[in-house]
C-alpha cells in the first residue's frame, strides 16, 4: 500500500499522462477535431506575412491604392477567421473534458468507498480531497489547452521554419541554430520543474487536512482556545507552499527569460543579415517584410513552450498522485481472487437455503456449527512491526444461534480491533470466523454485510436527514421499520425535530447531542432486523435513564439475534447471556457475569472501576 507522503519514484511526464487514454479516448474525436481547428487557425497566422509580401512588393511598389486596401480586407478577414475558429475550438472542448472530469471523479470516489479500512487509516483526508479536486482540475486544464497546443504550435513552428527556409534559407538557419540549446533546456526545466510540482501539490494536501481538521474539531479549538497554535499551524503550511510557489515561479521565469531571450536574438541576427542583402540587392524588401513577419509570427508559439510544459508537468504530477491512489488494490473475495465463480454462486445458494429474505435465519439453521465462532483468530495491522506482537492472538470463541456474548476488556485490549473483524473492515491474519459454520472469508462482502450489522462507539452521521442516516442499515426499510427502529433505540426526540425524520442533522451530526447521535446510531444498526449483531459499546453516551429505556427495549432486539456487545458498563454486560474477557490480546475467561466477578480477579476489577465511575 502506498503511503501517502512517501517521496514517489520519479516518473515520465508523458508517461503518466498516456495513463488518461481510457478517459479521453471516448471524447478523442472532439479533441482530435478541436486541434485540427486550431492547427488551421494557427498556421492561417501564417497566411498574414505572405499577405504582406505580396503588399509590398506589388500595389506598395506600384503605388497602387486599390490593391492596398484589397490586402487590408485580406488581412481583416484572415483575422477574423482565425478568432471564429480558436471560439469554435473552445466550445467543442469545453462538454467533453467536463465529462472527463466527472467520470475520473466518480471513479476515484467509488474506488475510495471499496479500499480497505487500512488505507483510511492510513491517509490523511486532505490529501484524498485534493486528488479529487484540485489535481483533477489540473487534468482538465491540460487536456483543454496544453494538450491541443502542444500540437497546435508544434506544428505551427515546423510549417512555419518550413515557409522561412522557402522564402531565404539562410536566413531560416540563422533562426534554427537556438533549436538544440532550446530542447535540452527545455529538458533541463522539465526535470527540475516535476520535482518541486510534486512537493507543491502534496503541501496543498496538506493544508487541506488542516483546514478540515479545524472546521470539523471548531469546538474543541474554541472550547481549549487554541485557535492561536491552529492558525500558526496553518500559517507554518501556508508559508511552506508559498516558498515552494516561489521555487516554481523562478524556474518558469528563467526558462521564459531564455526561451524569449534567445529567439529575440536569433531573429535580431536575421534582421541584420537580411538588411545586407536587401542594401546589396540579393533580396527584395518584401521577401524581407515576410520573413521577419513570419519569424515573429512564431515568437509565441516558441515563447509559450515553458509555460505548456509547466501546466503539462503540473497536470503529469497530478495524474501520478490520482492514480496512486486508483493503483491501491480494492477489498476483494476469496472465491473472486481465485477466480471461481461456481463458488460465489455456491456460497449464495446456501445463503438463500439457510436465510429467509429479509436475512433472519431460516428455521433449519442449528446444531453446533450455528451461530458466530473465531477459531484460533489472529491480527495485526498491516503496517505493523514484523518482530511485533499480534493485537489479537488465539482468539477462540463460540456465539451461538440467539445468544449474545458481552466481551470486556481493559484499553487497548483489542476490543474495537475484534468487532471490525466480524464483518471484514480488517482482514483476519491467521484463523477464521465463520457464521452458522460457513467462513466469511468465502462469501461475498455484500452479502456478509447485509448479515451483520455493526453500530460502532464513536457514531457517525451524514450531512442527511435523520431517516436516510437510519435507512444507511437497510435501504428497502419502510416508514414503519424505521419507526420501530426510532423506538427501538428511545430516539423519540426525533418526533420533537422541525420536519420528525426528515430533519437534516448537518455535517457530522454535530447538530444533535452525543447521546441522540449515539441512539440514531443504534437504530441504523437495528432498522433491517439483521442475523448477526455487533454493537461496540453502544450506550457510552446514554443518560441513566435514557440507558435503563434503550436496555428494555434493546432485549427484545437481542433476543431475536446473534450479538456481539462490546460492554464498560455492568448494565450493558447484564443484556448478555455470557461474557468473555479480553486481556492483551486474548481471551483470558468466558462465563456469566456472576461467575466471573466470583471466579476472576481482573474481571472484577475491571467490574469495579466501571461501577465506580457511575456513581461518580
């Protein structure tokens, strides 16, 4: 897995730019028209010096008024033609590479939604953020306008040298002797300039993570002043980027300062050559006229070359950090690595055998191997030491059909690290996890997850109202189901919002108290009436009395499922039928709650303390 400020390996520009193909080639015969458009508006420019030629040597030379205002009309309607035509350009690019911009987006976030839960871990949220707008941004700024005139003035300088050699070819070689000078320098600037773009967009990833950081956590930052040491992090940031601006503004000064330069005087040469040989009579002051029109008519697409290739190299770095991410491997099935596909379509006949639709268990499910059970289950994170020890070792327990298992545990213990297990937001290291005896690591994620409902400590709402945050547990659920879910949970203080369910809660949530996000949580977790539960301390935020509701009416939950709780509390551990202590990693005693505060000493402990802190 990549990590996300790891110094990249360098790469080509033009390589990683060929990585766009898939995206443009839907919409390659716009571009591919757009740039014919343009190469015939650009070479017209060269159209004008021949004009001129043709003005001087004939009705200036002659003196004839006629033919001079006939050129100006040529030269008026071969102005305006160019204008139409770059107009024209604009528009037939400007649906398509919006197109591409969308699709490279929706691909990025849909990926983002089937990485692992390691690679969130892992990546700051800034950096993902501006992958997905600022680089793409800088995508389409190439492919609407780098990319076209890259070929456009390609073309445009090699007709161009093509038409200077014709009129007088010495002077067309006074004028392509900087050419080699010009492209290692140019290769030179290409170099330099890809490493310090690279920094430069990693640090707005950067400041991003930190502006969001800072909306999101405003009440901690209010609540502790520190708003000072906030914004002198952000300010630290903001100057970092600003020197690294600077760097990549003094190099593109210095590649314009020269590629201006030296064309300047190459073409001030030519000048000078070329009065000699009009004062000598070897050329006429037409031929001159269109020459020194003709070089000048190149100045910018030569000119332009430093700054085409600055956006070309922004839009190259961009490309290589979007795909470093498109390029992180997505969560994947074991029957879909192996490619067998008659085990996918196994695994799902069992399923519809042995589960009614809406995911209870049928009525034949039982016997020993139903239920939920860790045989041997190991983990460790992925980015853990080798030589380190496993957060979670020998991990053997049995949930049978309707049961519900309680496991406590000191911090650190593992506790979290065991529910996330259940429905594959890590991948078990050693050992399985089976449900009704069947391994989970064999069914498809889909499917796992319409099975196992998971409401997790720290509850997390969506920028939505109160019913699609709860229906995230069921889509197909009803107005009814979710009202019994509402209930279920004692969130009867949604009836009591402006608009009762369709009440948009804001970002985060963070409209509603801890508590009230916590019940919508649960009743997320409860509203498709799931076979296997996993509420990890799901009452941490509950009032006493709000706690003593939930608990009566959470029984009646427990009591038609398979339920993994993770518990603190003595009254979360009593909706339990049996517990199992985790200790560093292991299950250290399994029993009922009685029998553990008689027959362990830690548990007891742990018991006490949680007792203690009620009552405090």
């Amino acid at each position: 897995m990549s990590e996300p400020h790891a110094t990249p390996r360098p790469q080509s520009g033009v390589r990683s730019l060929l990585r766009l193909r898939p995206y443009v080639r839907p919409v390659r015969r716009q571009l591919a028209g757009a740039a014919c458009i343009a190469i015939v508006a650009s070479c017209l420019g060269l159209v004008f010096p021949l004009v001129l030629k043709w003005i001087v040597d004939g009705p200036v030379a002659d003196r004839d008024a006629r033919g001079v205002w006939l050129g100006a009309l040529m030269l008026f309607g071969l102005g305006v033609a160019e204008a139409v035509l770059f107009g024209v350009r604009r528009w037939l690019v400007a649906r398509p590479l919006a197109s591409v911009e969308a699709s490279m987006r929706a691909d990025l976030y849909r990926h983002l939604q089937r990485l692992p839960v390691a690679f969130h871990d892992r990546w700051p949220s800034g950096q993902l953020l501006s992958r997905g707008t600022t680089d793409l941004m800088m995508v389409r700024m190439f492919l609407s306008f780098p990319l076209t005139f890259l070929v456009v003035n390609g073309v445009t300088i090699v007709v161009g040298f093509v038409i200077l050699l014709v009129q007088q070819w010495t002077l067309g070689l006074v004028l392509l002797a900087p050419a080699i000078p010009l492209m290692i320098m140019c290769k030179v600037f290409e170099t330099k300039y890809a490493l310090v773009a690279r920094v430069s967009q990693d640090q707005v990833g950067d400041l991003t993570t930190v502006v969001e950081e800072s909306v999101l956590g405003i009440r901690i930052i209010k609540g502790f002043g520190r708003h000072r040491s906030q914004a002198l992090a952000f300010r630290e940031l903001s100057q970092r980027l600003r020197a690294t601006e600077l760097v990549k503004a003094r190099l593109l000064a210095a590649i314009w300062t020269l590629i201006t330069a030296i064309p300047e005087l190459a073409i001030g040469a030519a000048l000078v050559v070329g009065t000699v040989q009009v004062a000598d009579g070897g050329l006429s002051a037409g031929t001159l006229v269109a020459f020194l029109s003709t070089a000048l008519a190149l100045r910018w697409p030569v000119e332009s070359i430093g700054f085409l290739l600055a956006i070309s190299q922004d839009a190259a770095t961009a490309t290589q950090r979007y795909f470093e991410v498109l390029d992180v491997a997505e969560e994947t099935d074991v029957a879909e690595e192996a490619g067998r596909a008659e085990e996918v379509d196994r695994v799902e006949e069992v399923d519809r055998a042995t589960y009614a639709p809406d995911g209870r268990a049928a009525a034949t499910a039982g016997g020993d191997g139903s239920g939920l059970r860790f045989h041997g289950v190991e983990f460790r994170y992925p980015d853990a030491a080798p030589d380190a020890p496993p957060v979670l070792e020998r991990i053997d327990l049995h949930i049978r059909s309707g049961e519900t298992l309680a496991v406590v545990g000191s911090t650190g213990s593992g506790k979290t690290t065991l529910t996330s297990l259940v429905p594959r937001l890590h991948e078990i290291t050693g050992g399985r996890i089976t449900l009704d005896g069947r391994d989970i690591t064999a069914m498809p994620r889909e499917r796992l997850r319409e099975l196992v409902s998971v409401a997790f400590e720290e509850p997390t709402l969506f920028s939505a109202s109160v019913g699609e945050n709860v229906r995230m547990g069921h889509a197909e659920a009803d107005e009814d189901a979710l009202l019994h879910a509402l209930d279920t949970a004692r969130a009867d203080f949604v009836h009591d919002l402006p608009h009762g369910p369709r009440t948009q809660v804001g970002e985060q949530g963070l409209s509603l108290s801890g508590g009230q996000r916590q019940r919508l949580a649960l009743a997320r977790a409860v509203v498709g009436q799931p076979r296997f539960l996993v509420l990890d301390d799901p009452l941490s935020a509950l009032d006493v009395h709000t706690e003593a509701l939930v608990e009566a009416a959470l029984r009646r939950v427990l009591a038609e499922t398979t339920a993994l709780v993770i518990a603190h509390r003595p009254s979360t551990v009593m909706l339990a039928d049996r517990v199992a202590l985790l200790s560093e990693g292991r299950i250290a005693a399994v029993g009922t709650h009685h029998e553990l505060l008689r027959s362990n000493a830690e548990y007891a402990w742990l018991m006490s303390g949680a007792e203690g802190d009620e009552t405090r």
